[in-house]
C-alpha cells in the first residue's frame, strides 16, 4: 500500500469524489460528519473556533492499482491537556460521529501501514493519537487496538456518551404501538391540542436557498433563547453553521424544519437527512409557546414523516436528554481512543 500526506484544501480538492465514494462503502463510518463537503466546512473555522491553530496531515492509502483504500482525516494541535496530538478532523464538540475511513476488508492492513507511518519523520513530533467520537461498533477499534500493541505502544479506550437512536419500522401506527403506552397516549395528545388550537399553526421544510441565510438565523435565535446554548453560539460558531448548513443544502441532505404558531417560529429542528437516516444535529424553541410543547409535536411531525418516507434510523445522536427515551430511543455509545507512543 502506498500512504501519501495531504497538507492543503486545495489538494484535497482533487480527491473530493473518490473520498465520499470510499465513505459509501464503509457501513460503519457512513455519516454525514465525514462528507468531504463537511469536513471541509469544519476546517475552515476549525470547529467554529474550538481549536486556535491545527495542522492538516491527511493520510490517504492506495493499492497498488492506485484504488483509494483508506483515509485517516487527521490534524495535528494540542489537545485539551496541552499534548503534542494527532485529531479527527471534527473533533470534539459539533461532530457527533467520527472515524477512519477505510473498506473493512482492508482495516487491519490500512491500520498496520498507518501506525508505521506516523511513527516516521514525515510526521510532526506528536506525543498522542486522540480519537474521539468513534462509533462503539467501528471495527477500527478492534484493529486499532491490536495494531497498537503489535507496536508495543499502549492503548486506552473510555467510553463517552450515549446516541440514543430510534429505528423506524417504516410506518407512523406502527412506531406508536411500539413505545411505551403512556408516552404514545402523551405524543398524541399534545399532537392533537396543538392542531385543534385557536391560533394557525403550520410546519415546514426549508427549501428555497435563497431563504436559507434568514432561515438559520431564524433557527440559530430559537436556540439562543437556551442560555447554554447561547453561550456556545459564538460569532465564530455562527458562521460555522452557516457554512454547515448551506453545505448540506447543496449536497441534498439538509432537512431544516420549523413549527409555526400565528406565523412566528415556534420550534426548529437541524437534521441531516443522510443515507436513509435521519440525525438529529441541533434544535431550538421558543419559551413564549412552551404551554403547547411545539417542541414535541414538530419531532412528532417529524417521526411520522420519517415512517412515511421509509427512513430507517431516527438518530438523536449525542446526549441523553429524558425526551429522547420517551420517544422510544434506545442508546448505543461512542469511544474515544488514546494511544501513546
């Protein structure tokens, strides 16, 4: 296998086609968060400021024939206790889902050849490999894990967060009989006050681009009206989404959706609508309607569409916030990995 080191954007530019075709054969790292478009988007405001500086130091492996067979979206930084590492791109905080990106048939030798490398002179003196955000499933931590003690290295591995998920049976009735007998009864009777109030109430899908700047702007204002969100929402953060988002619209698989309630925003979900999955990125809701839960019923609206339309997974993603169980999500959990050297 031959390894080459992308250092800029521009070079890999040239590569963005072959990169999101190797994601689409990887089952296990196909998500959104590692979309060339989107880790591009990231790089660019490092996060939205959560890194002051970084390196890009992307390894892409290739057979002989010259067929892409791994990438491992690396950067190098300090991380948050002041070592010398090697990151995702991605990490930590606004990518729920990160990982190599390599056929599985050909992890363990992609690994083998890529731990070899980084332990060369055409890497930066890094003192960690810092993986976080690794699905609990990945086969790289299995591979990772033995690849490293084959070095004679060590390895640590911490779990971190739970993604409480709903699979989808595919049709609304038949998700509702599947939950617990209060909560359906619960769903369907805020459902049910909200479309039998006095005041107009609608829902909808964003698709006009040229709507699409106001749009989130009006989405970024409901989730301001949190004061932990308003704090993470920084100018810089900002921007970020702006980026993401319109991003994900030009690449088919944004799904920016409003409640309204006598034409004023009401609650707002930032999905992803990807690879037959919805994931849940973000959402906001405005206090003066908190009495009809439109928070509630827009994910109602929104589970029930996602039936209709034959997704499979319902993705909450990272955190375990009560609502998500009440919905009937079920945790899996993501990893991050540390090895020394």
């Amino acid at each position: 296998m031959q390894f080459d080191i992308y250092r800029t954007l521009e070079e890999l530019d040239t590569i963005s086609d072959e990169w999101n075709e190797l994601l689409s054969c990887c089952s296990a790292s196909h998500v959104p968060f590692l979309r060339y478009e989107y880790l591009r988007s990231w790089w660019q405001t490092l996060g939205g400021g959560e890194w002051q500086e970084g390196e890009l130091y992307i390894v892409i492996g290739r057979a002989e024939n010259g067929d892409l067979i791994g990438i491992a979206p690396l950067f190098y930084t300090c991380n948050r206790f002041g070592e010398p590492a090697l990151m995702l791109i991605g990490s930590i905080e606004i990518s729920d889902y990160l990982d190599l990106i390599v056929h599985c048939d050909d992890q363990s030798v992609f690994i083998d050849g890529l731990l070899s490398l980084l332990d060369s002179d055409r890497l930066p003196d890094w003192r960690v490999l810092d993986w976080y955000n690794i699905p609990e499933n990945s086969p790289t931590l299995v591979c990772l894990q033995a690849a490293v003690r084959r070095c004679g290295w060590s390895y640590q591995q911490e779990q971190l967060q739970p993604c409480p998920y709903i699979p989808l049976p595919g049709d609304w009735e038949t998700y509702l009989a599947g939950i617990d007998k209060k909560q359906r009864h619960e769903i369907r009777r805020k459902m049910r006050r909200v479309e039998e109030s006095d005041l107009p109430v609608h829902w909808y899908f964003v698709q006009d681009e040229d709507e699409l700047d106001s749009e989130v702007d009006g989405f970024i204002d409901l989730m301001a009206q949190d004061p932990e969100k308003a704090l993470f929402l920084t100018p810089l953060m900002r921007s970020q989404m702006h980026t993401a988002v319109h991003t994900a619209f030009q690449h088919g698989w944004l799904q920016l959706a409003f409640l309204e309630v006598a034409g004023q925003k009401a609650a707002g979900y930032l999905n992803f609508d990807f690879n037959d999955h919805i994931w849940v990125y973000n959402s906001g809701l405005n206090f003066k309607y908190r009495e009809l839960s439109p928070g509630w019923v827009l994910l109602g609206y929104l589970l029930k569409w996602a039936n209709d339309n034959k997704r499979l997974e319902f993705d909450f993603m990272r955190g375990n916030e009560e609502y998500k169980y009440r919905f009937g999500a079920v945790n899996r959990y993501i990893v991050r990995a540390v090895v020394r050297r």
